[in-house]
C-alpha cells in the first residue's frame, strides 16, 4: 500500500471516530501493511480482516473493536496496545509481543499464540477455545 493512501484512509478514519457522520471507518482488509510504523494510531473500530501486518510496530496502538479476523501479526510490536474488544479469531500472533496488553472481552478462537510474550497480559474474558492445546 502506498503511503499516501495509507495516510488519507487514517485522516479519513480519524474523522470518522470525532464524528460518524464525517470521514469514513478505515477498510485496510487485507492490506499488505509490512514496514508501516503504526504506533500509537488509533485504529478503533477498523476492519483490518486479514491484513498483512507482520513485524508492525503497533505499540501503543488503540485497536478496540477492530476486526482482525485472520491477520497475520507475527512478530509484531503491540506492547501496551489496547486490543479490548477486538476480534482475533483466527489471528496468526506468533512472536508477536503482547506485554502489557489487556484483552479482556476478547475472541480468540483459533488464534494461534505459539512464541507470543504474554508478560503482564490481562487475559481475563478472552475466549481461548482452540487455542489453548
């Protein structure tokens, strides 16, 4: 994706979360997002379904109610990301960092965790059917 259009859908979605009836909720659905430093965006509410964001520097990054349905998070940053909310059924996580992060009220179905750092992580709610083995 290229960087202006990256920045346009995130001005458009940052309207769109002061004000719905401004701007327009980012679409970034399997979006290649590799080397796009995300940390602290806010990105509530995005539909990023099975978004390419593999070693993404997220710390930080407000994702409540995003969707990220089958994106592939390996080895991405989300140290104290806020991820209440969002959807990660089917989310590939391996590696990824999640020190510090609370995801409490989240679907975790079929997420896969192997190699996750789960230092500090709030896991209180999550529904982990599947992915505990």
């Amino acid at each position: 994706m290229k960087k202006e259009d990256l920045q346009y859908i995130l001005d458009n979605h940052k309207l769109w979360l002061e004000d719905s009836t401004k701007g327009k909720r980012a679409d970034l659905r399997y979006a290649d997002l590799r080397g796009v430093n995300l940390r602290g965006v806010n990105l509530g509410g995005a539909n990023l379904r099975g978004a390419d964001l593999r070693g993404v520097e997220l710390r930080g990054t407000d994702l409540r109610y995003a969707n990220l349905t089958r994106a592939d998070l390996r080895g991405a940053d989300l140290r104290g990301a806020y991820l209440r909310f969002a959807d990660l059924r089917g989310a590939d996580l391996e590696g990824a960092n999640l020190e510090g992060v609370t995801l409490i009220y989240n679907d975790l179905r079929g997420a896969d965790l192997i190699g996750v750092d789960l230092e500090n992580a709030n896991l209180r709610g999550a529904d982990l059917i599947g992915v505990i083995k």
